[in-house]
C-alpha cells in the first residue's frame, strides 16, 4: 500500500512514549489481495455438473465468485468522509484482515481512516507519558504512523482542533484541553476511541481497491463506531445490511473449511 500521509492538525496527535509489541502491529506496506482471476462460466459448470469433485482450488474460486456477485450487485455506495470501509472475507494483509474501517477523510489527494475493531490490551495513559488515567482502550488504527497516538469521540461539546466526520462525531482536537477535560471529569472513556497509527490510501488508490473488490463501503453509526463488542463488529454489520451481506459474515476464514 502507498500509504498516503496526512497533514495533521499540530494538536491532534501525540507520540508515543512505547509502541505495545503486539504482533498485529508490524507494517506491511503492500496490501495482498487476495486472487480473485478464474473463468466465472467453467466455474459455475463444474459446480453445477453431478461428476464435479470439489477441491480447496474449485472451493476458493466458487467463493469468491459468490462474492463478486454480491459486491458488484448490490454495492451502490461511494467512498466518503462518514463512511466505513468493510474488507472482503478472505482479504489476506493482516493490517486489513476482516476489518471495519471509518474513514475521516477522502478526497483528492488521497484517504485516511481508522481500524475500529482492533482493540490493544493497553489503555492511553499506559503509552503516553503524563497522561492521566482514563479507562479507554487504545485501538490499532492502521499500519501507518505507528508512533502516533491520534482519537475520535462523540458528544454535543466540541473541541479546540477537533472535524466534524457526522453529526456528533468529531476527530482529533488539542490533547492538553482533554487532559484538562479528564481531571475535571467532564467526559468520558465509553465517549472516545484512541488510535495507535492510522490507515491511509493515496490519490485513487482506494478507488483501485473497491473496483477489485476489496473493500465494501456502507453508511454506518455511531453506536457502531462505538460498539463494546469489536471482535463481532465485522459480522454483525455485514449481517444488518441484509441477506446478501449476511451470506458473507457466514464465511470462515479458510475457505477449506466452508
């Protein structure tokens, strides 16, 4: 992946004082797409012919042939600030790998977001220094920029620094007014998600990827964004935008074992 480099707010990231040693977090800086080339006809005869023995070849094909078909079928949304970004079941780069991505930027120059359902087992004040103690796990958000600490949060009172990505959902803002904000307990750890690096796609390059099919983009909400249960983030949207989708969310991550 060319990995795009936003320009940041000077107040709207921190670095690290540690990077956890967390396997997930080594980068990678090509994303592998998993094969997708097969000859859709001579799939569908083999799988509909009565003599067909299925291999893992046959099986992995025929999958992902399902999954064409309901990507390019029913995948009506466009890339946008607001929007999430769902990977394909069998996307093989493990920065990516069954993720749900909200993005906070698109546009010209290129994409940033963020991995909501990778939680660490390490809150913010055990990775930046003289933070004080506030009870909300960071979450690995992409392979880029892992020495920086950046957050989303959700609220009616807005911060010095913070965007707008939807109504009520703002990203970034001055940290030295949060710390503030955490002493004085005037908010709190449910109402934000803080990020150790960041995922970002230059000019097209998430275009490129949707148009192989790699990515499903979708509306999302903030109880989403926020959601207590990550590990099922991936398979519960999938399965509330309906039976299509849900046939995806049913995949195990081997297809040998379908």
């Amino acid at each position: 992946m060319n990995h795009f480099q936003h320009k940041y707010h000077p107040s709207s990231f921190l670095k690290v004082r540690k990077i956890p040693n967390i396997k997930e977090f080594k980068h990678i800086s090509h994303l592998t797409l998993h094969n997708i080339g097969f000859e859709t006809r001579k799939i569908f005869r083999d799988a509909t012919n009565a003599q067909f023995s299925p291999n893992l070849t046959n099986l992995t094909n025929l999958i992902n042939l399902i999954i064409i078909h309901i990507l390019q079928a029913h995948m009506t949304e466009n890339p946008a600030k607001g929007k999430i970004l769902i990977s394909e079941p069998f996307l093989n780069d493990p920065n990516f790998k069954r993720t749900i991505i909200l993005l906070t930027e698109h546009g010209e120059e290129g994409s940033v977001g963020f991995v909501l359902n990778k939680p660490t087992a390490y809150k913010i004040n055990d990775i930046v220094e003289e933070f004080p103690k506030f009870e909300s796990l960071v979450y690995y958000g992409g392979p880029v920029q892992l020495n920086s600490i950046q957050f989303i949060y959700k609220g009616e009172n807005v911060m010095d620094g913070s965007a707008e990505i939807l109504p009520g959902l703002f990203w970034g803002g001055s940290f030295e007014i949060l710390k503030l904000l955490i002493q004085s307990r005037q908010v709190k750890p449910q109402d934000f998600r803080f990020f150790l690096g960041y995922s970002g796609w230059g000019e097209h390059q998430i275009e490129d990827e949707i148009e192989l099919n790699s990515w499903i983009v979708a509306d999302t909400t903030i109880d989403n964004i926020f959601s207590d249960e990550p590990d099922k983030l991936w398979r519960d949207i999938l399965k509330s935008m309906g039976k299509k989708f849900a046939i995806l969310a049913s995949f195990d991550d081997n297809p040998s074992v379908n």
